[in-house]
C-alpha cells in the first residue's frame, strides 16, 4: 500500500515538472522571440 503511494507520488511528481518544463520553455521561447 505505501509502495503504490510512492510510486503513485513519483509519477504524479513527474508530470508536473513535465509540464512545468513545458510552460518554462514556451516562456524561454517568447522571451527569445520579442528579442
């Protein structure tokens, strides 16, 4: 039960920083583009 809770914890971790990379890279992006 705790196992599962962790992995269950890791992937959710995971895809936030996925997504969380994402949006930082767009930003990277647009702040390239108005220079």
């Amino acid at each position: 039960r705790c196992k599962s809770l962790v992995k269950n914890f890791e992937r959710t971790l995971s895809h936030a920083t996925a997504k969380l990379n994402l949006c930082f890279i767009r930003l990277m992006l647009k702040r390239l583009a108005n220079d």
